[in-house]
C-alpha cells in the first residue's frame, strides 16, 4: 500500500510535467523572432502555424498593390485623346502598317522610308539589316498574304528591361485573306530625336 501511495503523486507530477512541456513547444512555436517571423518557418511563409490546434479556416490574406513586383507598378496611361497618346499612336501606327508589308517581303522605298522615319536609328538598321525572303510556294499561304490593322491602342509605361521603362502600343491585325487568322505586335516607343521612335518588337 505504502508502494501505490508513492507512486499515485509521480504519475500526477510526470502528467503535470508533460502537459507544462505542451505548452512550452506551443509557445516556441509561435514566438516571433527578431526579425518578426515564426521560428522554425521560412521568413517569406506568410500563413502562420495555429499554436491551439483548432481545425478552424483561416481567412486568406488579400493581395494589395503594395505587394505586387515593381515592374507592374507604374502610374495608369493617359486617356487617348491626351497630346502624348495622340503622339505615341501616331507614331506607333505608321510604323505597324509598314512593318506589316516589310513581314511579308514587300519593302519597296516607300515602306523603308516608314521604318527609318518611326524607329530610332539602331533598331531601324537593326530590322531593315534581314529583308524578309518569302520564297514563291509560300506567298499565298496565311504567312506570305497581307494583313490590315485591326487596332492600335496605347497601354501606358512598362519596364522590359534594365533602363527607363517603354512606352508601349499593342497593335492588332489580321490576314486580308484570311480574316480568322492574325496576331498582335507589341511596340516599344521612347524618346529620340526630339520625338518618340519605335525601339523594340515583340
């Protein structure tokens, strides 16, 4: 009786014991470091470790713009009646509807004098360096017929690159022939020469 007695308080003081040690590592888990994060947890984890084990949902957290990457952070394009968007589609559509016929292999002065007159100096001997060859099976195909713009619209400053960002126009077009079938070029536009020129094309 004596044995049971004593060993009645260490089973109470080792459950005691393990319930205190608990809710220490609870606590541990959730302790915030010196840099504001959970130990044991990466810095960027943003959903934080329930310390009470409730099987309750959290609630998202809703991205902001303070969070989104820089590049996409760039004040909205002005409105297309505005002085420099009139300037910027100007530009940005002269140079689509040259380079549509120069795609094709049709580069008679007048197109080259387009390309020269809207892109910087670099870029238009950069595109006009490779004329396009398209050899006599493939002109009547979807690739080698002509294509009419379908619009040209301003989407305000991105940056693709290092360097100030580009302003850039996305200009739509499809086949003439083949009314179905198009695609788009993103234009890059910055100042040079006292006005804007086209100097990149995706």
């Amino acid at each position: 009786m004596p044995t049971e007695l004593a060993r009645a308080p260490l089973a109470i003081v080792a459950a005691l014991a393990l319930g205190g040690c608990g809710a220490t590592s609870a606590q541990r888990a959730t302790t915030p470091d010196a840099s504001g994060s959970p130990l044991g947890h990466a810095i960027a984890t943003i959903t934080a470790v329930a310390a009470t084990g409730s099987t309750t949902a959290t609630r998202p957290t809703p991205t902001t713009a303070a969070s989104a990457p820089e590049s996409i952070r760039l004040p909205p394009p002005p409105p297309p009646a505005a002085p420099r968007s009139r300037a910027i589609l100007r530009v940005a559509r002269r140079f689509a509807a040259a380079y549509l016929l120069y795609q094709i292999g049709r580069d008679p002065r007048p197109v080259q004098q387009a390309i020269r007159e809207t892109c910087t100096p670099s870029f238009a001997e950069l595109l006009l360096s490779g004329p396009v060859n398209i050899p006599p099976t493939q002109r009547q195909s979807v690739a080698g017929q002509p294509s009419a713009l379908v619009s040209v619209r301003y989407t305000g400053p991105a940056s693709l690159g290092p360097g100030p960002p580009a302003q850039i126009v996305i200009a739509r077009y499809h086949s003439i022939a083949h009314p179905n079938a198009g695609g788009q070029l993103m234009i890059g536009l910055s100042v040079s020469g006292g006005g804007w020129r086209v100097d990149s094309l995706r």
